[in-house]
C-alpha cells in the first residue's frame, strides 16, 4: 500500500533539487523481517573468527550506524545468521518500550547478528531508516511493543508501521548528513576526553 499525500509530508528544509512529496508507505512494504540467532555472551571471543553483534551491546556500544564491530565468536559460521550490508537492527525484547525501540544500520556484511533482534532487509538507505526510526518514529515502536515486565517487539507489528519515505537519493544525502554530524560529535568527545 504506496500512497502519495496530498499537502505537505515532508520537512520544510530540503536540500536544493528535492520537491517532490514523500512517499506513504507501511514498513512491510518495503522490508522483509527475520531474526538473529545464538551467540551468547559465553560465546564471545576476542579472537574469533567471526564478528558479532549481541543483543545487549546495541543498547552499550552501538548508534544508529555500526561500522566497527567490537565482538568475535567463534561459533559454527553454518548455525549463525550473517548480515548483509544495509540490514537495520531493533531488539526483539528489553525492559521497556523505549528501550527496544533502538534502531542500528549494520554496513558490513558477514556479521553474526545474535538472538533476540530483528532483523529489516530493505532496498532502501538503512542508515538513513535507522536515523528515521530512532527519531521520528520512536513512540510508534514503542507504542507497538507488548509486554509489561519485559516488553516484546514483533516483526509483525514493526509491519504495520506507517513511513513517510523520500526518494532513495534524498534518503542517501539525508543519512550522508546526519552520518557526518555524528562523526564531528564523536571527534569531539574524543578530544575533550584526552584533555
């Protein structure tokens, strides 16, 4: 179900050569959902073979963009699920609704993405969704997530998310940006921590 909005659906500041309206669509549209599998934390190991994501580092190591991945496993390549480039992340569970509605782009392939995510393959920029999740659409997820004493998040319900969507070019030049001020606030930490 793609729809285009009549009236205004997207920001009033637009990089020059972008007019044309944002695209309404629903997340099941233009994704296709899986989940991660094994890799423990007993699995880790600094000198593996194959890098990892667990669950628990998107919440203590990672943002919206994961380009350096801090743990190896040396589990079995054949019973794990490996990444492609572009592929977003969100924990499948946690102890509150905001919590699991953390979105991370993985732009490496042939990462091991641990249990308890859900994993999003679409043809659309992932660093740009994992931006547009994490803000825009942060209390839709939330408000999609179930549970009480631990909140669960389904692909199902991730589905039904209503976006507006720009074109993949504006989606490119939009997450180039937001990648870039990142970087820049990253640098800075850095420095004012070596003072």
């Amino acid at each position: 179900m793609k729809e285009k909005l009549e009236g205004r659906n997207f920001p009033t500041l637009r990089f020059p050569g972008f007019e044309e309206e944002w695209e309404v669509t629903k997340l099941g549209d233009i994704a296709k959902f899986s989940k991660g599998k094994g890799v423990a934390k007993i699995d880790v190991d600094e000198n593996g073979a194959t890098e990892c994501i667990r669950y628990g580092e998107l919440y203590t190591h990672y943002g919206e963009v994961i380009t350096d991945i801090k743990s190896k496993t040396n589990v079995d390549v054949s019973t794990l699920i490996l990444s492609e480039a572009n592929d977003v992340i969100i924990p499948a569970s946690g102890e509150t609704q905001i919590d699991i509605s953390t979105a991370s782009c993985v732009i490496k392939s042939g990462v091991a993405l641990g249990g308890d995510l859900n994993i999003i393959k679409t043809s659309n920029d992932g660093v740009f969704l994992s931006y547009y999740l994490n803000s825009k659409k942060k209390m839709d997820i939330a408000r999609l997530s179930q549970g009480i004493s631990v909140v669960h998040l389904y692909a199902s319900q991730l589905a039904q998310l209503t976006l507006n969507l720009p074109s993949l070019v504006e989606q490119q030049k939009i997450a180039k940006l937001f990648s870039e001020i990142d970087f820049r606030i990253t640098t800075q930490k850095k420095i004012i921590e070596g003072l």
